[in-house]
C-alpha cells in the first residue's frame, strides 16, 4: 500500500492504484494538450479569427498593442475620443499586412460616456458573432499638487482612469458571457499604481492606477470560473508599464523641465521605453499562450520599480 498525506488523515491507496481526479466545470477551461504542438510555429500566439476591442486605441500605447494582435490575425476595434484619428492611424493603417489575415477598424468613443460605449461594444460582438478580448488603454494625466485639485479634477480623472476601464472590461464580460467566448480582458495600469514618480505631482493619476491593478484581482476572481451552462473562463490582468515615451508623457516633459533627464536616471536600462516594446506583453496575455495566467500584473518598467 502506498499513502498520502492530507492536512486531516493518511488516505491509502491500492498498491498501482491513482486518486480519482476531481470533478469539476473548470477542467473544461484548459486547451487541449496537444492542440497547438508541432502544428503552426509559434501557434498559441495565433489570434486568426478572433475579435478584440482596443479603448484609446487611435494613438500611442493603445495603438501600438491594438496593431500587435492585428499582425497575429486579429480582427481589432480601436476606440477613441477623436472624431477622427490622426497621422499616427494613417500611418499604422498602411502597415496592415491583409496576409496576416487581420484587420483594424476605428470608432469613436469616450469611454466615460458608459452608456454608449456598452451598446458600441455589444454591437460590435452581435456583428462578429463574439468577442475574444478587449485592452483597456484609454487614460488621461493630470499634473497638479495635492493641495490645489478640486473635486471636478478628481471626478474627470476617475471617470476616465477608473470608472472608463471599470465599465469597458464589464461591456466586455458580458459579451463573452452572451457568445460563451473564453475571451482575455487587459486592463492598463501603470507602475505608479505601485511607486509615486519622483519629479511628477500626480496623485489622482498614480491611485487610480493603483485601483485598476486591484480591479483586475476582484474582476478575474468573478469571471475566470466556468459555469455550469459553459460560459465564463474570463482571463483578466494588467500591465504596468514603465515610463514611455507617448503623447501623454511627452507633454509632461513640456511641464515639468528636467523631467524626462529624472526619470532616464531613475531607470536601470537608462532610457525610456518605445510603445512597441509591449506588443510581445498583450498578445500573450490576449492570446492562448497565456491560458493559465488570471488575476496578475505585468510589470514592464526597464527594472524601474526593481531598485
């Protein structure tokens, strides 16, 4: 006889015997051993046919990641504020390779206008038929100390910053609730939801960061389980990048004198980082290849926070 040890007795089995594996709806929520092994060359990565939904997609970061898993195959949504996108679009449109079998589509949207961007968002999956994933990207900056924000500051931030990406993830989860699409929800947070940026006042910006990476433990806790009538398996994390070198950050550099010599200082690796360094993060984490990951932060900050 052969035992085993558990927190409450010695169970014995027989000599050659196993343990029953454990019933339970969520083995249902892992692939298939073999499904992508020796077939495609990098095929967890593969995001042909899939859908996703790209907030402050038309500039910047968001941009960025959205043409990511359009170079994997995907069929991506960028939202933004803009009536029309920019030259950055124009450009990222004349990159798109119809061999890769992805596509990029661009709608307006202000993500604190909730209402309309639950029924884009659920027009979006009805015309497709489903949703795979979604980044939530849209975010606003403020420079300002402490003691002179208002309450209005406060409120414009966070209807962005937290309430923005709060209702963007749930628009999301209930689509892939409605098509039962075990579909991987990316929040972007910021590693000042971790440290305060030496040389920056930002205190609204930082915490409501901050609150975005605890958002993403509580929203994967609720979705990830599958249910009994086979939807959810909802996948949400985050990413905190670094300092990057965006429109947004930019700006601050135009504010603050001296900022961006701060922060190059502050960082291991001496510099800033480009947006397409964190193509790599969310196709990994809006693909199969991260199947097993839910409820996590990505930190990618040149060793910034690692001091």
């Amino acid at each position: 006889m052969t035992s085993r040890s558990t927190d409450r007795a010695t169970v014995d089995w027989p000599k050659g015997a196993s343990p029953e594996p454990r019933s339970h709806p969520n083995t249902a929520n892992k692939p298939a051993i073999d499904e992508n092994v020796g077939r495609k060359r990098f095929g967890d990565f593969n995001v042909t046919g899939k859908v996703f939904v790209v907030t402050g997609g038309a500039q910047g970061l968001g941009l960025a990641m959205a043409e990511a898993l359009v170079e994997a195959g995907g069929k991506v949504y960028a939202l933004d504020i803009a009536p029309e996108p920019d030259q950055q679009w124009q450009e990222a449109m004349e990159r798109v390779d119809p061999d890769h079998g992805g596509a990029l589509l661009y709608r307006q949207q202000d993500v604190s206008d909730t209402a309309h961007l639950d029924s884009l968002i659920e027009a979006i999956a009805a015309e497709n038929g489903r949703l795979d994933g979604v980044v939530a990207a849209a975010g606003v900056q403020q420079v300002t100390p402490a003691l002179d924000y208002t309450p209005d500051d406060v409120a414009r931030m966070l209807a962005v910053n937290y309430t923005g990406v709060f209702m963007t993830a749930q628009s999301a989860a209930r689509q892939m609730f409605r098509y039962k699409t075990r579909g991987s929800i990316c929040l972007i947070a910021s590693m000042s939801g971790l440290i305060a940026n030496k040389g920056l006042l930002s205190p609204v910006y930082n915490s409501s960061k901050a609150a975005v990476i605890q958002l993403a433990r509580n929203l994967a806790m609720e979705w990830s389980p599958v249910r009994e009538d086979g939807s959810g398996g909802i996948r949400v994390n985050c990413i905190s990048p670094g300092h990057i070198l965006t429109p947004m950050v930019r700006k601050n550099f135009e504010e603050v004198p001296g900022l961006r010599e701060t922060w190059e200082a502050e960082n291991m690796m001496g510099r800033l980082a480009e947006t397409t360094e964190f193509k790599g993060a969310v196709l990994f984490l809006l693909s199969g290849a991260s199947s097993f990951m839910t409820g996590n932060n990505l930190v990618i900050d040149g060793g910034h926070t690692a001091w």
